[in-house]
C-alpha cells in the first residue's frame, strides 16, 4: 500500500502504463498555449515592419519561418526535457 502513495512509483507506473502525469498534460497544456504566440509573432513583427519599409511580403514570410522554426526547436527542447522525444 505504501508503494501507491510514493510519487516515484506511481510516475513510473503511470509511464509504464503509457499514461501522462499531471506535469506533462500541463506542460502541454502550456506548450499548446505558447505556440500560436510563438509562431504568429514573428510574422505579425514582420508585417508592421512591411508596412513601414514597403518590402512586403518580404519580412512577414521571413518572420514567419523564424516563427516557424522557433516553435520547432521550442517544442523539441521541451519534449526531449519531458522524456517524449528521443
């Protein structure tokens, strides 16, 4: 009874099982949360900064793929940090 109540165990448990923990579904949860941020800022940066220099679509396509892979390495960190990613 004593090994249900040990976190350690009930972790290893769950991951056996192929369940999620409370702190990776909120890690997600977060991380569903940011991307939209991270992706779109870049390229919403790059269109103010179109309008002003009268380059588009130049540095929004450009803020784009920063955003882009931005997000990539992001989630990759974040899900190697998490043990989900090899």
């Amino acid at each position: 009874m004593d090994e249900d109540l040990d976190p350690k165990t009930a972790k290893r448990n769950a991951t056996k099982r192929g369940e999620v923990t409370w702190n990776q579904a909120l890690v997600l949860a977060g991380l569903a949360m940011t991307i939209p941020g991270l992706l779109f800022g870049p390229a919403a940066l790059g269109y103010w900064l179109d309008m002003i220099f009268h380059t588009a679509p130049w540095l929004a396509v450009s803020g784009f793929v920063v955003g882009l892979l931005g997000t990539a390495i992001d989630v990759w960190v974040i899900l190697r940090r998490m043990g989900l990613a090899e």
